[in-house]
C-alpha cells in the first residue's frame, strides 16, 4: 500500500496527497511534531513565570552546588534552551527532534539523581521514544 502512495501518475497527483495526508503514520508524525513543539515551549517559558511547578524543585544539590548555588539562573538558561527547542522543531524537525531527544536525556539523568523523582525521571524515558518516532518520521514526512 505504501508503494501505491508514492506512485505519482499525471492528473492523481491530489489523491496521493489526500491518501498520504489520511495514513495513520502521517497522522501520527503530525501528532507528534505538534507535541514536541508545544511541550518544550511551554515547559521553557514557564521556567520563568513557575505556573505550572517550581522548576527549581527538579534540579539536584549537587548541580546548584556545581554552578555555585546559581540553580535557579541555570534553570532560566534551560528555559532558553527548551524554547529554541520547540522552535527548531517547528522547522527543522529532522535535526530538533534529536536534539530535544538528547535533552531529554540529560534530564532523566538529572532526575536520577534526585530520590523520590525517579517516576518523572520514568515518564521523560517515554518522552525522550517519542521525540525519537518523531525524528524517523520526519525523516519520511518532513518537506
């Protein structure tokens, strides 16, 4: 069936379109591109205003006392890093959507090494496959 959908004959051009736009792997890279650029935005521009959480709550002793007790000015850079993210996935998907699967990464590391965290720390794992599909799927659906 893929096959049928990458065939272009003269005239069909807008059914393969319309076939390609209702598969369901389609579907689920626009879910997806969607998602990861909504969340890190989002996530990002809360670390400056805390309505969701206290970010500041994520980040290990360990980490504030390695940046000189300058958690909170580490967790404003994350912020930046979080929305140029977002952005970079609204656009160049084929690349961000790594870089947002590496970030997500370091941040499981980073709850690994808080007691008590280790459930998030679980929940950023799925994050961090997903941000992986989308990436092999940009890979076919991305302009």
């Amino acid at each position: 069936m893929a096959q049928t959908l990458d065939i272009s004959i003269a005239g069909n051009s807008s059914r393969n379109v319309e076939a390609r736009a209702s598969s369901p792997s389609y579907q689920a890279y626009q879910i997806l591109h969607l998602g990861f650029i909504v969340a890190p935005v989002v996530a990002g521009l809360d670390k400056f205003f805390h309505l969701l959480v206290n970010w500041d709550q994520y980040l290990p002793p360990l980490v504030n006392t390695m940046v000189g007790g300058h958690g909170h000015e580490l967790m404003l850079g994350v912020g930046v890093i979080e929305v140029v993210a977002g952005i970079g996935v609204a656009f160049k998907p084929k690349i961000f959507a790594y870089v947002v699967a590496a970030w997500l990464a370091l941040i499981i590391v980073n709850l690994l090494m808080i007691p008590g965290y280790f459930d998030v720390a679980l929940r950023d794992f799925g994050l961090l496959l997903a941000a992986l599909a989308l990436a092999r799927l940009s890979h076919e659906f991305d302009r």
